[in-house]
C-alpha cells in the first residue's frame, strides 16, 4: 500500500523516442498517461457536461483555486461536500495553486516573503494568499491532486531574479507541505521554476525534488518563449525527476507541444487553448486548424475533420456549425469545444499508441507532415 493518495505505475519506455507509458491512479479512478487535462476553470469545463466529457474520454479535469476561491468560494464548496460533488464529476480532479492568475494581475499584486497581496479581477476587494492560505483552500475544494503556491516568474526576466523567485518558490513548497491537512486524500506536487537558465532549472529541479512528494510540474513554460527553448529546458528537468512520479508540464496543449513533450518524458498536460479557440469559432483537425467563420465554409457539407468520430463529426456539417457561430447560438460553443477536446484527447491516445508500439517519432513525423507543421 502506498503512503501516497495518488501513484504513478510506469507501463513502457518506447525504445526510438524514451517517452513514457504509464497510469496515475487516484482516488477517483485511474488515467493513462500521457494525458491531456481539459481546463474547467471554474468548475465547469466552459460548454460541457460532465456526460460530454466522459463520453470524448475525459478521466482528469482541472480546475483553478484563484477563481473559485473568489466565486463562489472555497468555503461555499467544502459545504456543497468538496468539488466533486458540486460539479458532479466523479473522476479524477487537479486544482492549481492559483499562482499563475495572481502573477498575471501585474499591477494588481505585491510579493513578499509572506506571500503575495492582490486585489480581485472582479470587485476590486483585496485578498492575501500565503502558502497556508493556498493549502487551506485546496483543502476545502477537495481534489484529487493540487499544486503548491509558486512564484511565476515571468518571461523575460533577469537572471537574478529568477534565482531569488525559485529560491522563495521552495520555501513556499515547505510551508505548503507542513499546512497540508489531507495528504492522506490529496496529493500535493511541488513546481519546478528557474525561468530559461539551464542552470537555475537544474537547481529548481534538485531543491523541489528533494522533498518527497507524490508528483512533481515543470512551471514558468510555454509562457511566451520560443518552442526550441521551451524543449531544451525540458531536456535538462525531466532526466532529473524521479522516474516514478508522475511529471506535469503546465499550460501547455498545442498539438506539436504534446508530442514533443511527450517525446521528452512528460507525463500530464492542462491547457485553457482547445476550449478558448473553440468559443472563438477555431477547430483543430487533422489537417491543421480551420476558422469556421470563414465564408468559404458557407456550403461545405462536410464535417469538421473526416477522420474524427465525435458526436459533432457524426452529425453535423462545417455548414451548419459556421451558421450556428454567425448567428451567436449557444450550440455552435458546445459543438466546437466537444469536437476540440475530443480531438486531442485522441491525439494523446496515439501517442500511448505510439509509445507502445515504440515508434513515436514516427508518428510524429507523420502527423506534423499532415497537420501542416514544419519537422
């Protein structure tokens, strides 16, 4: 028996690229991993159900401690019986620190040791969040796995203050790991910082390994820099994670980041991205991205993509749904959200597939060719 609510069991190693096959389990269920995380910020994946999203395959969500801590309270969920139960969704949950949306407000916060003041996007109120404070509202919201209050560095920055943010980002992981009050039922992750110095990664890495947690993120990526960067960053963390916890690259769900991620050793992706260009009318196929709005659209009877079997594929023709989106519907968010989850919750399938049958970087080259990206 494991002294961990959540564990990684590794499955294969594929022999041409050295990404990983494996299985988190938690204790609302298992996923295998890779896995992609669909992003219900605020307790609802925007457009979907949970019904919706059990039948495209979804096992783990996401949800964001910042905005529910604000509305409608972590308090209010707790009483509600925790997350779960709220938003009716009886698998796998990961709630974030809420670290990223209150360095994102810029003129709106202020760091200290303590922790970092901000005021609220919505009324102006001001709040404190201290790693006690992060802890105790995971704790009420209740999943299965939530992250440690870090410092997000943003990008670029000086080299000494990334030094000076990761340091306080591993102070801040013990004192969220002496105020975790359910690590019997909730597993916390501690997050990898150091900006785009190889060095500072690689001394993030050691400091937040160090301590013996269940999972480890690779933080403070995919926010702006160029993507050879992003990857050779990730060369230099992952080899120095243990091997079996799960690893988490956050924020990051383009198709060629997934891929090239996955290539890397990461085990678990969460992205706002599939969601936020499906709401603005923007679909992923196999054959790259297409603006439904488009007028050339107009009489296309075809559906989105040919090779994708999602109840929107099924049914409904890129004609109809461009109708739906000139015409304001509320269909046309549901339709195109479903059809964008679902297809790179399938894109991750192939890359387990891959994996198993050791021949990745063959499916990578195959699926950028027709995606329309450059190798």
């Amino acid at each position: 028996m494991s002294k961990y609510p959540v564990t990684y069991q590794h499955i294969h190693t594929c022999k041409q690229s050295g990404a990983r096959l494996g299985i988190v389990h938690t204790p609302h269920g298992s996923f295998e991993t890779p896995v992609f995380m669909p992003v219900g910020t605020a307790a609802t994946v925007k457009g979907m159900t949970p019904r919706d999203l059990k039948e495209i395959g979804a096992n783990i969500i996401l949800s964001n401690t910042y905005h529910l801590y604000l509305r409608p309270s972590d308090e209010l969920v707790a009483e509600a019986g925790g997350l779960h139960k709220f938003m009716n969704w009886d698998r796998s949950i990961l709630t974030d620190s809420g670290g990223f949306q209150v360095f994102s407000l810029n003129t709106l916060r202020k760091i200290t040791e303590e922790g970092v003041a901000f005021r609220s996007h919505i009324d102006g109120s001001s709040h404190l969040f201290t790693p006690e404070k992060v802890m105790s509202i995971e704790n009420n919201l209740g999943a299965d796995i939530i992250m440690a209050f870090d410092e997000c560095a943003p990008y670029p920055a000086e080299r000494s203050y990334i030094d000076d943010s990761l340091l306080r980002t591993t102070r801040w992981l013990e004192r969220c790991i002496n105020s975790h009050e359910r690590s019997n039922e909730q597993a916390l992750f501690g997050i990898i910082q150091g900006g785009m110095y190889k060095d500072l990664r690689i001394k993030s890495t050691k400091q937040i390994t160090s301590y013996d947690l269940p999972g480890y993120a690779i933080g403070g990526l995919s926010v702006g820099e160029p993507a050879g960067l992003m990857y050779e960053m990730l060369e230099h963390v992952t080899p120095l994670m243990p091997f079996d916890k799960p690893r988490y690259l956050m924020g990051v769900g383009t198709p060629d980041y997934l891929i090239e991620g996955a290539i890397r050793g990461i085990d678990m992706f969460d992205c706002v991205l599939p969601t936020r260009i499906a709401r603005n009318g923007t679909v992923m196929t196999s054959k790259g991205r297409v603006i439904i709005r488009d007028a050339k659209y107009s009489k296309d009877f075809t559906p989105l993509d040919a090779e994708c079997d999602c109840y929107t594929c099924r049914n409904f023709t890129r004609a109809y749904i461009r109708h739906l989106f000139k015409n304001d519907e509320i269909l046309a968010l549901n339709l195109a959200t479903l059809h964008n989850l679902k297809f790179l919750l399938d894109l991750m399938a192939k890359i387990r597939q891959s994996i198993k049958e050791d021949r990745l970087l063959d499916f990578k080259n195959e699926f950028y060719e027709k995606y329309g990206y450059s190798k």
